[in-house]
C-alpha cells in the first residue's frame, strides 16, 4: 500500500470509531451521570496513554515538554479533557444522541468566529455566510424543523452543546502553540486536567459504586474517543499527502453514526436532523476550502 492509501485506512478506521462514540455516550449515560463519566472515561484514556507512550520510550519527554510550557498545559488541561468534556456529556444527557452529535460537529465555525478576536483574523463575507449555513442547520436540528415554535427538546442541553463547540474550538486554538510530540502532549493534557475531574466528580458525584455496565461503557468511551482514534488519526495525517482528503473523508462519521443510533438505541432519526447535518458539514467543508484557498 503506499501512504496515501495507508493514510485512507487510518481516516476510514478512525471515522468508524467516531461514529460508535455517541451512541456509546448515552450507553454509558444510562448508568452514570455525567461527572462519573468523564471521571473514569479519562482514567481509562490517561492510562492507555501512558502505556502508549512508555512502550513508545517517550516517557522522559513528559516532565520537559511540561516544563517547557507549563502555564499552557495547565490551560489546555482544564479546556480539555475536563471542561469539554464535562460539557459534551451534560449535552448527551439532556438531548437525543442525534441532536448532541450533529450539534458538536459546528465546532470549526466555532473556531472561525473566535479566530477573529483571539487571532485578529478577519471575518469574510463567505466565512458569515458558511457561519449562517452552518448555525441555521444547528437550529434546524435544535427545533427538528420547527422553526415557528422555536421548541427546542432541551434548551440547557442546546446551551451545553454549543459550549463545548467553543471550548474545543478555544482548545485547538491555544494548542497550536504547543510544541513537541503530539501524544506526549495529550497525556500532559490528560494528567494536567484529571485533579480538576477529581475534584468536581468527589463535589457533586460519587466514584463508586457503579454498575459493571456503565464501567465498561466508559471504559470504550476513554480507550476509542479519546484514545485509538486520536492515534489513528495522527497515523492518518501524518501518512498523507493531501491532508483535505483525509479531513474530508472524516465526515463519513455523523452520518455512519446515525446508523448505530437509530438501531442500538432506537431513536428515530428525524429529516430535520439529516438536512441540519448536511448544512453544517457543507458549510464547513466549504470554509475549509476557503482557508486552504
């Protein structure tokens, strides 16, 4: 195989994992609230890391990436794993999966729109009209096509959703900064915001006991979301020569994921749904074009 065909069965693998994760969120969420599930889903993905990046003999580039770029990591750390996450889970708890998913994929308007305080990009008019499209199909799915009642299934849940949007999209912009391997510096991440997890899981929720079901539904969440397709992914970008296939073929997931939500779960995937998701990945493939361009 050469890279590039490598670099698609990296994508391809890591697009289905992707698209088992929001089902399995609210698989796990069933069992456990959502601070139990960011407490052991990140447990399980900082653990895997840190085998990861032993048997990798990268161990010792921990303590100098950190010390490199302390102040940073302990900003990263609390965006993500610990807000974001806090953030996508208390999202699935409150909506359908296929409204949280569609949803948390207008993450790089998000980004577009911060980038202009934050980075003093400026603002096209083909970047507002790609942020319109992407956040009128984010209100298409948000009322399932109601716009004349403005009926949204759960207002808290659309507000958490949208807020973890801008936390990632925060996340990635103050990681462009970060130097150094990119897995060594997602464990630092990962040991930077596990003490805040600690703690707010220890203040408003328990660690234990749990059921054997909802541990090891966490246990896939931090092992694939935020472990295996993080790596694959890596695999995949590093591999290719034209990284806007790779990206692109990403996309197959919200779609391969309403698949697993409509027969795991047995939500009935509205229209409203499919036409909102379409727009924002329009508008987003249509905004990375522009950016390239």
């Amino acid at each position: 195989m050469t890279d590039n065909s490598k670099a698609c069965f990296y994508a391809l693998a890591t697009a289905l994992l992707w698209s088992t994760i929001a089902t399995a969120f609210k698989i796990a969420l069933k069992y456990l609230d959502p601070w139990q599930l960011v407490f052991w889903s990140v447990a399980t993905s900082t653990t895997l890391l840190s085998i990861i990046v032993m048997i990798q003999g990268k161990a010792g580039l921990v303590v100098s990436q950190f010390k490199q770029s302390s102040g940073l990591f302990l900003a990263l750390g609390l965006l993500n794993p610990f807000l974001y996450h806090v953030a996508l889970f208390g999202a699935y708890d409150l909506l359908p999966a296929q409204q949280a998913q569609a949803l948390n994929y207008s993450w790089p308007m998000a980004l577009t729109l911060l980038a202009v305080p934050l980075l003093g990009k400026k603002l096209s008019l083909t970047s507002l009209l790609c942020c319109l499209l992407a956040y009128g199909g984010v209100l298409l799915i948000c009322t399932r096509g109601e716009f004349e009642n403005l009926n949204f299934a759960s207002p808290i849940g659309v507000i958490l959703a949208l807020s973890s949007t801008i936390i990632w999209a925060l996340y990635w912009l103050l990681n462009t900064r970060r130097e150094g391997d990119p897995v060594v510096g997602l464990l630092i991440c990962f040991l930077c915001g596990l003490p805040w997890i600690i703690a707010a899981t220890a203040l408003f929720s328990d660690f234990w006991p749990i059921a054997s079901e909802g541990l090891a539904a966490a246990a896939y969440v931090g092992l694939i979301e935020m472990g295996f397709a993080y790596i694959l992914w890596l695999k995949a970008l590093k591999l290719a020569d034209n990284t806007a296939m790779v990206s692109n073929i990403s996309y197959l997931s919200p779609f391969l994921s309403l698949i697993f939500i409509a027969n795991i779960l047995g939500e009935s995937i509205y229209p409203a749904t499919y036409a909102g998701l379409i727009m924002i990945i329009v508008a987003v493939l249509a905004q990375q074009h522009l950016s390239r361009k």
